[in-house]
C-alpha cells in the first residue's frame, strides 16, 4: 500500500542501513534516484517513453551537485520535458522533488507531490508527506486532511500485518508521524518508542528516538531539513 520503489538507494549512510525509516521529507531529500535510471525501471509495468528514459537519466550526474542552484533547475527542466511527454510517469515526479527541495521551493512541492498522490492514490506515505509540506506552507487544514487520509489507509493495513514482516516498521514509524501531526503525541511517542525498542542497531535506534517527545513544528523542521550531511 506504499508508493512504488520509494525506499531507494541514497547518499545518505544512515538511510543505507535503514530498513523501515518513513518515507518523509528527510528521507527524499536525500535520495539518489529509484534504481539510477528512474522511469526506466518500470517497463515491465508500464511502457515507457524511450525519450522519457533519456531525460530522466540526464539528471543522473546532476545529483552530485544538488547543492548547486542552477544544477537543480536544470534537472527541474529535463523532468518538466519527461513529464511533459508522460504526465503517469511517478519517478519523474517524485525525483522532482528531491530537486524542490534543495531549492527550498515547497509551494511547488506541493503541487508536484499532489501529482504523485494522483498516480499513486493508495500510497499512504505520499499522504504522509503531502501532509508536512502542507505544514510547511501553512496550510494547515490541509496537512489534517492529509495525515487523516494517510491513517484510513494505513491502519486497516496494520490491523493484519505481523511484526515480523519487512514493512511493519516502515508503517508504524508512518503512523507515528501521522498522529503526533495531529495532536496525539502520546501514542504517536508510545509507537516510536516501540520501534526504538526493538532496534539491534544503535544509531537506527538513536535515529528513531530523535523523533520523539517533538513539537509538530520542531518535527516538521526536522523532515523537511535539507542540510543532510555531505
């Protein structure tokens, strides 16, 4: 029920060893792309525009300099062109953002993730981090929306997953985030708690626990940082 190819391979160390960390802000600022070569992983699924493929794979080397301003808006530009030519194509979105991002431009983050959510409508964590981003522009009726949306489909989900499974971390740590965003911190800390608790790796561990016992703003702050580490 999670967006497609989501958790990825990335430039960021911790996030390499993460198993189950919530796709939200943080982690897709600091993605690489989803198996390197974007909307081309999908052939099997979809057909692909072959010239799709090619603008979506220029921005390859421009992921080294995501912290170059005109880096990012040239990739902006290659994806504008792959969208314009498949406007399903959810990679060239979703790798939209990480550029976005950088450019600190979350007004049209947006509306590019609100075109991801209309590919993807099931995937509660789009949802999830729509809901920030709404938070992050102020729209705050919105955000609720959202984070509500995001629970009504994760919860029937989890109400048959076991522990066990490989994505039962990844959705709690969701469902966590969802309710300490709308109110309910005690249960949203209770839930991040847990996971803490059962992580063998320390610094997933210290990871999980630097979300807890946070302010909605404090977290909002956290997940939309884009200063990750170089």
């Amino acid at each position: 029920m999670s967006a497609d190819g989501i958790l990825i391979p990335n430039l960021h160390k911790a996030l390499l060893v993460s198993g189950y960390i919530m796709t939200t802000l943080k982690l897709i600022t600091t993605f690489l792309l989803i198996g390197l070569y974007s909307c081309g992983q999908n052939t099997a699924k979809r057909k692909v525009n072959p010239a799709v493929t090619i603008f979506s794979n220029k921005i390859i080397p421009l992921v080294n300099h995501i912290y170059n301003p005109d880096s990012c808006k040239q990739a902006l530009l290659y994806l504008d062109s792959a969208t314009a030519i498949d406007n399903n194509c959810f990679q060239c979105y979703y790798n939209k953002l990480m550029f976005l991002y950088s450019l600190k431009r979350f007004d049209k983050s947006v509306e590019t993730m609100n075109e991801c959510i209309r590919i993807k409508p099931l995937a509660h964590d789009l949802y999830t981090t729509g809901g920030i981003l709404y938070e992050k522009i102020g729209d705050t009726v919105s955000s609720r929306k959202y984070f509500q949306k995001s629970l009504t489909i994760l919860n029937p989900v989890l109400d048959t997953m076991k522990v066990q499974n490989m994505n039962y971390e990844m959705l709690v740590s969701n469902k966590a985030i969802n309710l300490i965003m709308l109110g309910d911190n005690k249960t949203g800390n209770d839930l991040l708690k847990g996971i803490a608790d059962r992580q063998q790796e320390p610094e997933l561990k210290e990871m999980t626990l630097s979300y807890m016992n946070k302010s909605k703003k404090e977290l909002v702050d956290m997940l939309t940082d884009t200063q990750y580490s170089r």
